[in-house]
C-alpha cells in the first residue's frame, strides 16, 4: 500500500500450538494449548534522499487452561536516515516496548507465579561514512529496562527495583576492501550496565562493564559463499567483588552457503557475554553454534531444518547450563497475500552441578497464518 510518499506494508499473524511444558518445570510439566494474534504495521518513506520510517506491532496470547500464562507484549519504534552528501550517513531511532521473559530462557526465575514482563526504553544512532575502499561506522545507544513487578508462586513478592537497569553502549567499526570480494573489518564495543542499588543485602550490585574488540573479514565469493568471521577479546567487570568478572576469547561468524538456487544453508557460531533478567543470574557467557538449511520444493512450498547448541555460563552461582535445540518448519504461499506455517520446536535443558541449575525439556508444534493485505 502506498500513500503520501510512503510504502505502508500491514501483516496479521494467528497461529495455535500446543506446548507439552508450558511453564518449563524440570519434572511433570503441563501441556497445554495457546493461541497468539499478532497484528503489525511498518510505513517507510519512498524518497530519492533521506529515508523516514514507523512501525508499531503486538501479540496476546491465551491458553485455554492455564490462564497465568496469557500475555500481552507491544512494540513501537520511528526511524530516520540523513543523507550528508554521498558519503556520510547518520541514522536514528526511538522505541519503547513491551516484552514477557520466555519461561525456558537462559537464567529465567523458575518459580515467578506469571511470566515477568518488562517494558525497555531505547534510543540510539549511527554515523557512517563510505570511502573508496574504507567504510567507518560509529554507534551509540541508551535503553531503560522497567520489570513489572513480580509474585513467586509462594506469594513472596520481589521488588522490580532489584530488576530495572539502564544499559549505556557505544561502539567503532571499519572495514576496508582489499578487493570486491573480501575486506578486513575491525569492530570494538563498550558497554555500561547500571542496576539500581540492591534494596537488601542478599543481592549483590550487579552492575557492570562490558568490552569487545575483534577483528576479521567479510567476503561475498561469486553467488555461492558469503558470509563475516571476526575473533577477539571479550571482557567483563562487576563492580561488587562477589561477583566473578570474565575475560577471554570471544568472536562471532555466520557464513551462508547456496549448493543450488533453491537451497541455502545457513551456519553462526558466536562466544559473547549475554544479560539475564534474574536478581541472582545477573549475566552469563554464552557459546553458541548454529545450522539451519532451507529448500524450496515447489515455487511456493519452502521447508526448513535447524539444530543449534549453546553453552551458557553462569557466574552467580557458578553453574554452566547446556541446551541442545532441533527443528523443522514449512510454509505455503497460498498468493502474495496470504501465507501458510507449520512449526516443530525440541529444547533440552541441562546443567551441571545438577543439583544448582535445571533439567527439563520442551516440544512446540504450530500452525497458523500469515496475512498480508
């Protein structure tokens, strides 16, 4: 749809699954049913310079038994592009969002009574300049993260202050060419996490400072490998001394590999430092490795396979939790408007010492609609 200058593209997704452990209990989970309406819109100018763009989305899902788990989420955001000239970009954008903690997420509270829900606020920018061969990008983005507040099933309440933080980053970037398949790039970010003071003395301040810095290539051979592998330092400080900081290696890759015009294969692997929304999980290192492949049957049937596999360190209490993940998905084009899915989701989680972490494991299959007017 187009009006004004501006390409405006509205999307309905409604979907139903069924989920054999809902609430992510280690032993005996409950089964249930869920239903999920997603209504989008996006709307971005058309113009010869400068480019301006809104979007706005939600999602409610119900469960026909277990009525604690229905939520609601919401996104907003607007952004902007400024065209200096052919070679100087600077981008912009605010958004204020709506989200609810997956049950099974790495270093989520196991006993809450309802999903915790958080709203974040962000604003951030970027600055790019292009060169014949040499291309610099600077970065930098603020966000405020507000907890609703939180029951366990026990009835004791937590004090969503012990949750809400501000989170400062900022970061550089350049890449240069050696030819017009293949470039180094050179990337390195800092980054603030800054939690309200503890409001009792069984948390301990979690706030922290995080630093990347790597270096690598990015390449585009003929029409069949593309892709970016950069490796480096990653770091991370706590400011209170009972929390353990971590340095060591870090890095991050995704390669895309087209054996046949029909299909693409799909490998990311990546060692980062990661955020938890728990007062006593404040943050872990993850490793992860990931496959997924693509094959397009007919012109309008694709199937898809994916398997990943993450390694999450925790350092309060020291714990690593293991996560092997499988599944497949296929989608008809019924016509440009309208678009049919089916989804098939296995999650294993484990950890060690056992006697710390959890075990559990979890199947989802969907199916559902996608809308597009």
């Amino acid at each position: 749809m187009r009006s004004d200058g501006f390409a405006i593209y509205p999307r309905l997704k409604a979907q139903i699954a069924y989920d054999d452990n809902v609430r992510a209990f280690q032993e005996g989970g409950d089964g249930d049913f869920g239903f999920a309406l997603e209504p989008s819109i996006r709307a971005v100018s058309e113009w010869s310079r400068h480019q301006l763009g809104v979007s706005a989305s939600a999602s409610a899902t119900r469960f026909a038994k277990l009525k604690t788990e229905n939520t609601e989420t919401f996104a907003v955001q607007g952004e902007g592009r400024y065209d200096a000239g052919d070679e100087i970009r600077l981008y912009g954008y605010v958004g204020y969002r709506r989200d609810v903690e997956r049950r099974s997420a790495p270093g989520a509270l196991r006993n809450s009574l309802r999903p915790i829900a958080f709203k974040t606020a962000t604003a951030g920018t970027q600055l790019t300049w292009q060169g014949n061969r040499l291309r610099l990008a600077a970065t930098g983005e603020v966000s405020q993260l507000n907890y609703d507040e939180v029951r366990t099933s026990q009835g004791v309440r937590l004090d969503p202050r012990e949750l809400d933080r501000k989170r400062y980053q900022a970061g550089l970037r350049a890449d240069y060419a050696i030819t017009a398949d293949l470039a180094l790039l050179v990337s390195a970010r800092v980054s603030k996490i800054d939690y309200n003071p503890p409001v009792n003395t069984i948390t301990p301040d979690r706030t922290a400072r995080k630093a990347e810095v790597l270096a690598g290539i990015s390449f585009e051979f003929t029409d069949l490998l593309r892709g970016e592998v950069a490796v480096g330092y990653i770091n991370q400080n706590f400011e209170s001394s009972g929390i353990r900081d971590f340095s060591g290696f870090g890095g991050r890759a995704q390669i895309e590999y087209f054996p046949t015009r029909l299909t693409t294969v799909v490998f990311d692997a990546s060692r980062t430092l990661q955020d938890a929304g728990n007062p006593l999980a404040p943050s872990y290192r993850r490793t992860r490795v990931g496959l997924r492949v693509d094959h397009e049957l007919y012109r309008y049937v694709v199937v898809s396979a994916f398997a990943d596999y993450e390694s999450n360190r925790f350092q309060l209490p020291s714990r690593t939790e293991r996560r092997p993940h499988i599944g497949l998905s296929g989608q008809y084009l019924a016509n440009r408007h309208v678009t049919l899915f089916t989804r098939f989701d296995h999650l294993r989680v484990t950890t060690r010492p056992a006697g710390i972490g959890r075990r559990l494991t979890d199947n989802v299959i969907s199916v559902g609609v996608l809308l597009k007017p």
